[in-house]
C-alpha cells in the first residue's frame, strides 16, 4: 500500500479491463485500486447480456451501484429485480449470484473492504 | 454497528436526501450507511446547476464515480475538468472543492471509510 497516494481523476472507460473467468460475459475494471485508498477499492463491473455469474461467496461485503442495464440478482435465498439507479448491499459471506435482464449490459459499481478477498464458487439450484 | 446486516436492494432515488448547508444547492444521500457495512460508508451527492462546494478538507479519503453532469473539481493546487463516467480519488486531508458547469446536475458517488470525519472549511482561494 502507497503511504501517500496522489490523486486521481480519469475516464473509467480508459482502465484496464479484465475478464471475470468465473462467470460468463464479464469484465472488471478497477478503478481505484489496492495501491491507492488504504481502507477501500472500487472497482467497476460490465455483464454483456445474456452474461452471468454464479453463485459464490466471497469473504468481503459488497456495496453496489447500477449504473446501467437490468439484473435478477440472487442475494441468500432471495431473488431481487435490479436496474440502473438502485443500491445493492451484501453481506459478507452471503451467497450471491448475477444474471442480465434484457438487451443492455448489466453495468455496476461494487465497492469492498481492501483487503483480501476470496471467491468461493457453490453448487447451481 | 449491526453485527449481522441484512442485505438491501433498494431505489437510491427513494434515500432520504440532506441538505449539505456547508455547501450552495447540494444534498447528500446515505446509501449504504455506518450501521450496514463494517467497513465503508456509500454516499450519493447531487449538486444541482449553479452549485458549489467552497474548498474544505475531510479527515477521510473519498473514492468518487461521477454519475451525471460536470463540475470544475479542486483537488490539492490543480482544477479538474471532471463528467459523467469519471473516476475520482481524494486523498485524506487533501483540500478539495466543487463547481458545476452547464446546465445540468452533477450528480456522483462518494466512498469513504466507515470511521468519524470531520469537515474543515478553508479560506477561499
């Protein structure tokens, strides 16, 4: 971790874009990364429709902006209908799972403790 | 701080908005709050046409994704032509202020720590 970090202004669009080979048609982007904020990273999710991601747990909560497109979005045992403009919060450790609505991507913001993750893919319903 | 938090969806348009009085025309909403996440606080600012925030410091750093609109942003001794799709980072301490320009709201994200803060007005430039 850089003790003094600068700041930072820029396009989202021009950081690194990296797939999410756990589910299908997804890429991450970091956007303020390890290296930067000591308490947080935010990082930027892009699922292309028709894309998913499977049920998992990770060790780390997860807040969450959509930005764009719509999702089912699987949160413990329930389902949830999401869309751009809502607010997505989950706990660490719940089991959760991602899939597109529709013909836009699915587009959102998940910021997370900085600290080390890990995910831990579970068994489809 | 709750132990356990439950998960949330929610529309962020249904968060209740607070005027920002240190500022001219903004309000803030607490989208993901200090009894949800252990570790981070999510916060949504609109600062609508005209408005502004004089120049202050935070105790905390800010991690920011700017929605909609476009401001002149103050960070440090250098002004930011900042917009829509812009990613953001305020390093803890660092002096900071906003401007919209247009016509339009500048609405954005605000990641901070899940600790006290404090903000101190400056002398304006």
């Amino acid at each position: 971790m850089n003790s003094k970090p600068n700041a930072i202004v820029q396009r989202a669009d021009d950081v690194a874009r990296r797939v999410v080979s756990t589910g299908v048609g997804i890429s991450m982007q970091m956007l303020i990364g390890p290296d930067v904020a000591p308490h947080f990273l935010l990082r930027r999710f892009v699922i292309e429709p028709g894309g998913s991601m499977p049920k998992h747990t990770n060790r780390v909560e997860h807040g969450q902006y959509v930005v764009r497109g719509r999702a089912k979005v699987g949160i413990g045992d329930k389902v949830y209908d999401v869309q751009s403009g809502d607010v997505v919060f989950i706990p660490q450790g719940w089991p959760h799972w991602y899939k597109t609505e529709g013909n836009e991507a699915f587009e959102f913001l998940c910021v997370v403790p900085n600290v080390p993750d890990e995910t831990t893919l579970l068994d489809r319903d």
